[in-house]
C-alpha cells in the first residue's frame, strides 16, 4: 500500500475515532431519551410523540432553507481572502432569509396544530405536542445557523460538545424529571424545545465570543443574499426529500394506523440504525479523504473506499447477526415487553441497513466527485418507492409492511450508487473475498449461540441474550484474528492512534501478544 493510501486510512481511522466519540454519545443519549418516554408513556402515547416529532422536523428542514451548506462552502473562502466583511454579511444574510420565513412556518404550524392533528391523522391528542415542539422551528432555526457558522471556522468541537452532547443531556434530563413529576408524554415536548433552546443560546455565544464577534463587530457588512440563495435552492430540494424519506413511514403509519403501531415501529427503527454507528463514523471523514486521492490515481481511491467497507462490515455484520437472532430480547430489555411485537420490523430494517454498510461508502464517492445530481435522482427515486410500498403495504401489514417499505427504499438507493460508482469512476466499493471471509467467520459462531439455545431451551429467556452476546462476540473476535487478521495498514493504523493518544508504546505490545498468541 502507498503512502497516498496509508495517510487516508489513517485519516479515516482518526476521524472516525473522534466522530465517533461525539456521535455515540448523541446516539446514546438520544436513545436513551427515546426509551425513557417510551417505557414512561407506553407505546400510544409515544407513537402520538414520534408523529409530532415528523410534523416538526419537516417543517424545520424547510425553515433553515438549507443555507447550512452555504454558510461552511463560503466562509472558509472569505476568510482566505481576509474578507471579513463579507463574513460578517453573509452569516447577516444567512439570519435575514431564515428568520423570517421559520417565524412564519412556526405560525402556520403551531396555528395549524388542529387542522394537522384532526383533519389529516384524525389524532386530537396530537394538538398539544406539535404545539409545544413548534416553538423548536425558530430556535432550531438559530442554533443551525450560528454552529454552522462555528463549523465555516473549522470549529467543530462547540457543535459536537453542544448538539451533538449537551442539548441531549438537557433534552434527557428535563423530560425524566417532569416525567417523574407526572407530566406524561408531553414531559418529552418540553425537554426537546428547552435543548434546541439551550442550544441556540450556547452556538450564539460560541459564534460571538469564541469564534467572533461577528454580527457585533464594527465590520462594514458586505451581503450576500443572492449568492446564497442560487448555492443553497438546489440543496433545499434533496434536504427536502430526505427528511420526508426518512419520516414517510412514521406518518403512513400514523394516517393508515393508530399510535400503537407508530410507536412499536419507533421502537425498532431507532434499534436498527445504531448496527450503522461505525459505517457513519467512518464516513464522516470520507468525502475529505477521497477527495484527496483522487487526485492521484483510483487505484487508491478504490484501495481506500474497500478498506473502509471492509472495516465498517467486520463490525456490522456481528451486530446484525445478534439483532436478527434476539430481535424479541433486545427489544424486550431495551424498550419493555409490550415492544416486542415489533421484532420482525427489527429484523427487515436491520437486513436494509446491512446492505448500506455492506455497499459502503459510495455516496461520499459520488459527492467527493461532483455527482451529487446523482444522489438527488437516488433520493427521489427512493422517496417514491417508499410512498407507494407504504401505501400498499401498511393496510395489511401494518408495521411490517413500513418496514419492508424502508428497506427496499434503503436498498435500492445503495444498489443505485453503488452501480453508478462502477460505471462513471470505474470503481468497485466491495471487497468480495474479504466480506465471504467475514461472513463465514460470523456465522460460525452463530451456529454454536443456536445450538445452545436449542438444547437448553425451550423459550429463550430474556437474560440468556447476555452470556450468549459476549459468547458470540468473543469468538467472533478470535475466529477473525486467527482466519482475517491484522493487515499491515491495519497495524499502522493502530500505532498512528497510540501515537496521536499518547499510547504508542502500549498498542505495539498489544499488536505483538495478538502476533504472538493467534
């Protein structure tokens, strides 16, 4: 392997660790979030909370008019100028476009709130909660726009300490106490408006006195609304659709069906989606990496992008072996008995979610060269293939059939990038004979969990899925080391982290007993 090849796989190691760090905390805590209100309130009254949070986070993407994007592209490029003065109106002009239009989306919503809860989802228990979370419209609004601003700074530790960690500690901690207090399913409401709340007041300080001063500077600003509006209009469209691809089957099971339904099925999305914690915490540096080597050659781009593939799926593919064989149990433990109706949704979004890792990181692939048209026509046909999979299939499956929608949606989105790839970049993301290893080494340990189980019982207990985890995952481990192994770049990887953290010296004796002892 080339140093071209080694330094991206170590930036990516790097980053992902860090990423990681940030996102399994935010992940953590905003499960944790979920499950709390979902074992407080029960599964009615959280699918009634699920349906107003996709009422919300819709209206809120239409809101922040996508200038996010804008404000991090043209930044960096005023500040290499020394221009601080168009900085200064930009990020003005950024605030002129938003604040308007999401005072006036909040209006709309939180008058709305009946016509929306009645007359569309025949729900009047919704009225209070897309009330009360319509306020996070404005303030969401505000604290987008003064961290993305931080993030055109390259200061990306205030919007990873502050949104990804600190607005779910609040959100967290003030919806357990009113919880505790008695104020039921609406306790949730009022937490997630008091984070996004605490949040915008924390990015404004962040921007102003870390970062800035920026909107009270004694700058002349230089503004520029057109220009960010013709960067950010096009963006608008697929951060549109996105949003509603990834809320479809939550309100078409709110119109076809009832809270119960809605709110087993948030109990299984969420499940399936952290099995994708390493594939977008590797992804998060991608785009910079692949970009990088391109310019080289594509030999390194497709050395690169095949080894985080193999990284993401050697630790995917465990985790979804275990999801798939204890859907019931982990939702039993996690979420509570009555949510153990939704195992079988568990399973199918598990299944689409390990075919987005396993395609790996083609989308990143496509943005680093331009191709975003292509990630545009994806969404869309993916957003339509949901709809009419949901609408046909809710009616008679009724959770299942939301699922089986968000998987093959899912699915076809990553077979798409992922034939684009090979044709325009002439690139293939999959390592095949490093992935047939990985899949024969999870499943053998997958055979001994079920012998197990078979012999010794006749029901599978809840507890069992403790012992019979760390079982499979231990020999997992070792069954890797001794067939797969630790490549050279691996091992590199590795030393390039103890280096960076100090501990160098201690992950080279560890490299060494694994030589030695596998």
């Amino acid at each position: 392997m080339g140093d071209a090849d080694q330094k991206a796989l170590n930036a990516l190691a790097k980053g992902a660790g860090v990423t990681a760090i940030g996102m399994g905390i935010s992940k953590v805590l905003t499960y944790l979030y979920r499950v709390s209100i979902a074992r407080f309130v029960g599964p009615e009254a959280y699918g009634q909370l699920s349906t107003a949070l996709m009422v919300v986070g819709i209206a809120s993407t239409v809101a922040y008019l996508a200038l996010g994007s804008g404000l991090k592209k043209f930044i960096p490029e005023f500040r290499s100028r020394d221009d601080f003065a168009s900085i200064k109106g930009i990020v003005i002009s950024a605030l002129q476009l938003t604040v308007p239009v999401s005072i006036i989306i909040f209006l709309a919503v939180f008058f709305g709130a009946e016509f929306i809860a009645v007359t569309i989802f025949e729900n009047p228990k919704l009225v209070p909660l897309i009330k009360i979370l319509s306020f996070t419209i404005p303030a969401g609004t505000l604290s987008r726009l003064f961290f993305d601003t931080t993030l055109g700074f390259n200061k990306i530790i205030y919007k990873t300490g502050t949104v990804r960690i600190f607005q779910n500690i609040v959100q967290l901690g003030t919806t357990l106490i009113l919880l505790l207090m008695g104020f039921k399913v609406v306790s949730a409401a009022y937490g997630w408006l008091l984070g996004t709340v605490v949040a915008a007041i924390l990015g404004f300080y962040f921007m102003e006195k870390k970062v800035g001063p920026i909107l009270f500077s004694k700058t002349k600003p230089s503004y520029h609304r057109k220009k960010l509006l013709r960067f950010s209009t096009p963006l608008l469209l697929s951060g549109i659709i996105g949003t509603l691809l990834g809320w479809a089957d939550t309100g078409l099971l709110q119109y076809f069906m009832e809270d119960l339904e809605v709110g087993l099925y948030n109990a299984a999305l969420p499940t399936a989606i952290l099995i994708l914690l390493p594939h977008k915490a590797i992804g998060s540096l991608a785009i910079t990496s692949f970009s990088e080597l391109k310019e080289r050659d594509k030999e390194s781009v497709e050395s690169s992008i095949q080894r985080a593939t193999y990284w993401v799926f050697s630790l995917v593919f465990p985790t979804f072996l275990i999801m798939l064989l204890f859907s019931d149990k982990i939702l039993q433990i996690l979420w509570g008995s009555e949510y153990t109706q939704a195992s079988i949704a568990l399973s199918i979004l598990a299944t689409g979610y390990l075919i987005d890792a396993l395609v790996g990181r083609v989308g990143s692939l496509l943005q680093s060269e331009g191709h975003t048209k292509y990630i545009l026509y994806n969404n869309t046909a993916a957003l339509t293939l949901n709809i009419i999979l949901n609408i046909i299939l809710i009616p008679p499956y009724g959770i299942a059939g939301a699922a089986i929608a968000t998987a093959t949606s899912t699915i076809l989105t990553n077979v798409l990038m992922y034939i684009e790839v090979r044709k325009k970049e002439g690139i293939n993301s999959i390592p095949h004979k490093k992935i047939s290893k990985i899949v024969l080494t999870g499943l053998i340990p997958l055979s001994i969990i079920i012998t197990l189980d078979t012999i010794l019982f006749t029901n599978t207990p809840y507890w069992f899925l403790i012992p019979a985890g760390t079982t499979y995952i231990t020999t997992y481990i070792l069954l890797f080391l001794k067939t797969i192994g630790l490549g050279e770049e691996e091992k590199e990887v590795f030393l390039r982290i103890g280096e960076i953290t100090g501990t160098k010296d201690k992950v080279k004796k560890i490299l060494a007993t694994i030589e030695r002892r596998i």
